[in-house]
C-alpha cells in the first residue's frame, strides 16, 4: 500500500527523520556513524553521498535552486541507508520519495525494493556502460546514473620534464610510469618525486583494486593470486622503490604536491583538486597509466533510484530529470566536485583543476582498451574485510618484503570467507557469476 505523502496528515518530515534518527543511531552501536538530518521540507530525498556537513550543506544550496517543489536532503551511511530501504518497503510504509547512492549502494536494492525508472526521461550521452550498470543484469533500469568521480594522476612541470623519450604522458604506460619515476628521483638527488596515499585514511587500496590489478590481469577478485597478479606486485616492489617513503603518512595526496614533498601523484579527484594552488599553468591531470590488460580504472558512478512505495513518484521523477540536465550537472560539478555522466561542456570559468580532471576522468573513460572498475557492491559492513584483504598485501608484500605468492595465498582465503559468508557475485571487472570465487 502506497504510503501517505509527508504533508497535511501523513507523516511529518519531523517524524521521518527522527524514525531515521533512531534507526541511524541503532545502526551506530554496531559501528556505524550517525547522520545528518537538518535540510528543510518536502520529499526526502536520503542518499548516502555528501555526509560532511560543509558538502552537505553546499549540495542543499544547489539543490534549492535546481529541482521543482520542496525537497529534503537527508544524508545516512551506506549500511543504515540499505536497511533502512528494505525494512520500509518491506513493511509498506516508504517515508521517502527519492534515493541517491553509489552503483554499490543501489544496486543490491534492484528489483525488490526499487522502481524500474526506464521511463524515466534522463539527460543525453549518459555512457552505454553507466546504463548497463543500472539493469544490473536485468532488462529493467533500476537507477539513473547521476554523477560520476574517478583517480588520476596530478603532474607539476619539473616533473614532467623527466618524462622518458616518447612518452606521451596522456597514454602512460606503467613501465613507463616506473622509468619516469627513476628519472625524476635521480634529476631530483636521488630523492624520490612520486607519492601515492598510503596513510591511515589514504586510498591505496582503490589503485590495487581499481588500476594495477585490472591493467595486469584484467580482473580483481577472481585474478588476486593469478600468475599476473604476482607480476603486478613484482612491479608494484620497484615502483615503491622509487616513491618517497613519507607516502605511509599520506592521506589526500594534494597536501604532499602542493606542499612540493613531492611532483607526481595519484589519487581520487576530490583529494587533488587543491594540488595546483595558485599555479595551475605548472600542472596537468592525466589518466592512469596501462599495463598488459588494458587502462584499468575505477568509476565511482552515482545514481538516482525511486523506492517502491516511494512517498511521491512523480516529483521524484520531477527531480531526477532536473538533475539530468547539463546545465544541473555542471552545478554538482561546481559544488560537490562529481563530473557530469551526460553530455555537457564543461565552462571555462570553472577553477582551473576541476577542469583538468574533467578531462583527464573523460579521456580515461574513453581510451581504448579501458577496463572499468567498481567500488565493492553487496559486501555491506564487510567491505572492510576486503578493504583490509587489500591494505594487509600491500603492507606484507611491498613494506614488509614477504613472498608475494604465500601472501596472496593466504589473504585469498580471508576473502573467499567473505564471498562464502555472503554468497553474492563479483562486481566488474571480473565476469558475472552467481557467486564471487577467489582466483
């Protein structure tokens, strides 16, 4: 039964999101984080993006001036946000109109507990491996893709003049990406320029799930302890080699590089945007490097779902296709720092970082033999088991020097616990299959 809208009778914003609240806080003691629930009137849109309170707050700014009617920005953690969805929908009281997350969010959710929105009118150029990411294996369309985030390179000119001879640094090679970095050490006094984030909070993982390991094996999970993926962290030792050591104390990689610690760097684009600081003429963004496989690359796509029972389907498209539009998505751009997924120009007066990462993030998604990557879907709290799967090789195998093949061996069996415990498949870019294995 369809619930009643959050106006006159029904219930209250106010009684939403304290529901949220308590459900949120319930979530908490077994190790989740609570939420923010300020954000005015009108239909719940509740997403698990823009949590900090400052993007937050920046992303209610643009969404008032954007979408039709009133409409509140509730933000949950990604474990809350999917029980939250089945346990309203599966009692038949939705008290929210709209649903915004990551493909790992939403997907999980398709076919029982949301709407097909193939109807739904969308912006145009949306990438045909975005929408195929939305039918989750299905004919329908679960979501629409909303926004779009990825890593790349960040590169200050006195590094770039190491670059080895024809090397296009738009089309790296990752043996090239290792010569430039001896290059640029032995140029700089043997002190290393390149940094990648392995700090507490930094996100080396993602370059091992999302970029070395699919451009070496073509997969990520179902390759982990393949003969290329050895190959891989073989290269990954002499790369180390040639990165500066402080890299284990770096968490966003645009502190290091505009600090000058060190020239070159990867990272997500929302930990490089600052990078250039007020000489943005002395830097490119450029896409990842390639390996034996292809140019491996992981997409933090976003998309907008409606939840069966949604409290007003029709604003709720209402919105969605506002925010499909160009002119929206160069907006997001603007506030929150995610690229457009549909054809958009992107302004010149954009701050000069935002637009070399839009070009770089569009040449990485459009370059032959690009093989996409995605954030774990369907793990829920355990995806930090796998995050560590990840984090605990590359500590034994390139800080600690263990044998690479025992070490993959023995953390394989650590995720393939997780996949027999959870029994759900693999996400690209291995194959689809009814259950994830460890290869």
């Amino acid at each position: 039964m369809r619930a009643a809208r959050l106006t006159g009778s029904g219930p209250t914003r106010r009684t939403v999101l304290r529901g949220l609240f308590l459900a949120g806080a319930a979530s908490t003691a077994a190790g989740c984080v609570g939420f923010a629930t300020t954000g005015g009137d009108g239909m719940v849109f509740l997403s698990t993006q823009f949590r900090p309170v400052a993007e937050a707050e920046r992303f209610r700014s643009f969404l008032a001036g954007a979408v039709p009617g009133s409409v509140s920005y509730v933000t949950i953690e990604e474990g809350p946000f999917a029980s939250q969805v089945q346990s309203q929908v599966g009692a038949g009281r939705t008290q929210v109109g709209l649903l915004g997350g990551s493909h790992s969010d939403l997907a999980p959710l398709a076919g029982k507990y949301l709407e097909d929105v193939s109807g739904v009118q969308a912006g145009q150029g949306i990438p045909e491996e975005f929408r195929a990411l939305a039918r989750v294996g299905t004919q329908q369309s679960w979501y629409v893709p909303w926004a779009q985030a990825s890593f790349v390179l960040a590169a200050h000119e006195d590094a770039l003049a190491h670059l080895p001879p024809g090397a296009d640094p738009e089309t790296l090679a990752y043996d090239q990406l290792l010569d430039w970095a001896i290059a640029a050490r032995q140029a700089n006094g043997n002190r290393p320029v390149l940094g990648l984030p392995c700090g507490p909070k930094g996100l080396i993982h993602r370059f091992l799930q999302g970029y070395l390991l699919p451009s070496f094996t073509g997969g990520q999970i179902t390759t982990f302890r393949s003969p290329e993926a050895v190959t891989a962290w073989q290269y990954l030792k002499e790369l180390w080699a040639n990165t500066s050591p402080s890299s284990t104390t770096y968490d966003f990689m645009q502190e290091p590089l505009q600090a000058g610690a060190v020239k070159i760097g990867w990272d997500h684009v929302a930990r490089l945007v600052s990078a250039p600081g007020d000489e943005p003429q002395r830097w490119r963004m450029l896409p990842a490097p390639r390996g034996p496989r292809g140019l491996g690359y992981m997409a933090v796509v976003l998309g907008l779902a409606i939840p069966k029972g949604s409290t007003d389907r029709r604003q709720a498209e209402q919105v969605i296709q506002a925010l499909s539009t160009p002119q929206a998505q160069v907006g997001l751009l603007r506030s929150n720092g995610f690229f457009p997924v549909v054809d958009a120009q992107i302004p010149a007066d954009l701050p000069p970082a935002l637009q070399m990462e839009a070009g770089a993030v569009q040449r990485q998604r459009d370059a032959p033999g690009s093989v996409l990557s995605l954030l774990p879907v369907g793990l829920g709290t355990r995806e930090g088991e796998v995050t560590k799967a990840f984090k605990d090789s590359f500590q034994a195998i390139v800080l600690d020097g263990a044998d690479i093949q025992s070490t993959l061996d023995s953390q394989a069996r650590v995720l393939q616990k997780v996949f027999d415990d959870l029994k759900v498949p693999c996400w690209a870019p291995d194959p689809p299959s009814e259950r994830c294995e460890v290869g």
